[in-house]
C-alpha cells in the first residue's frame, strides 16, 4: 500500500483547515497511508545573534530526532 507522509512546519490554526485536513486524511484513508506531521516554527530575529542562532539549530535538531 502507498504511503505518504506530509511534514508541515507550524500548526493550523483555524479550526476549518483542521477539519478540512481531517475530511481529505479519511477520503485518502482507501487508497494508502496517509500521515501529516508538524513541527513548530523556529523563528529567528532579522539581525540574530551567534547565541540565537546557535538556539534555533538546536530546536530544529530534536525535532529532526523526534520525526
């Protein structure tokens, strides 16, 4: 069976796009196995800091280890 996996960086917000996504997860549900992962943003200032970039690869570290 296929498998897709859709990785998207930040959540949906609005309840209708969470419902939106949920409809199309089932419908796909026949045809293969289907997974939405997502991953909190990682926002760094325009003029960032060695220390606030240094924190930022870290955030994204554990949650490459965590996907």
């Amino acid at each position: 069976m296929l498998s897709i996996q859709i990785l998207c960086v930040g959540k949906l917000k609005e309840q209708w796009w969470r419902d939106a996504c949920a409809e199309y997860a089932k419908r796909l549900a026949a045809f293969c196995r289907f997974r939405i992962d997502e991953v909190d943003e990682a926002r760094v200032p325009e003029r960032a800091s060695a220390a606030q970039i240094d924190e930022a690869r870290k955030q994204l570290k554990t949650q490459q280890q965590r996907i």
